[in-house]
C-alpha cells in the first residue's frame, strides 16, 4: 500500500494533485494539509511504519511554516522513523538557487516544477 502527503498552501493545487492521484491510481492514499505545521505535528506523533507517508510533496513557499523550515524540522524527526520517506519539493520556483538549496538536503529525492502531470506523479513511487 502507497501512501502520499500533499503539502500545500494552495487548495487548487491540493485538489488537482488528489484529483490525479485517484483517477490514475496512483497512490492508495493520501492525506493533504494546508499548514506543514500540522504536517509535522503528525508525524512528531505517528511515527509507527504504518501510519507514515512513503512520500510527500512538499511546496516551498507558504505563510507560517514554509518548506525549508519543514524540512529542518522533518530532519530532526527522521531518526526516530523505520522507514525511508521520499520528499519531493513541488514548486512554482524558477530559482536556480532553490533547486541547489533543495539538492543540499539529503532527504530531498528530487525538484518538481508545477504543474504536476499524472507521469510525473507516477515517477515519485
């Protein structure tokens, strides 16, 4: 079973990527939060195998929490997880200097510039 967390301030954004996920079958599941806040308050207290994502799409630039403060978060809580989670930073960004801030991050699997596709969606299972 697969299993993706949308992060995203943007609710069109959300809405297409779940739209794709269950027309293309892509993941079984997938939850979507507006606030990587709350992002990270669930994964601080669900840390069982099977109550984590095996990917997260992660948006970069959002009020309160951005991405890369999810991220520095996410790294401290990383240890304490079984299992290996793949980030994917989903971004409107053309900034060459975010893509390179991105590769910095050794939990980051890749840069993916919006518009999502249902092909570039299957390429982050």
């Amino acid at each position: 079973m697969s299993k993706v967390f949308i992060i995203d301030d943007d609710p069109i954004h959300q809405r297409i990527a779940q739209i794709m996920i269950v027309k293309h079958s892509i993941y079984d599941e997938y939850s979507s939060y507006l606030d990587a806040a709350k992002a990270i308050e669930y994964l601080e207290h669900n840390r069982d195998t099977d109550d984590l994502p095996d990917v997260i799409l992660l948006d970069l630039n959002m009020p309160g929490l951005d991405g890369w403060e999810f991220l520095d978060k996410y790294d401290k809580l990383k240890p304490f997880f079984q299992k290996d989670i793949k980030i994917y930073i989903v971004s409107s960004s053309v900034d060459e200097k975010d893509k390179v801030r991105a590769e910095s991050y050794s939990m980051v699997s890749g840069f993916i510039s919006k518009p999502l596709t249902p092909q570039i969606l299957r390429t982050t299972l």
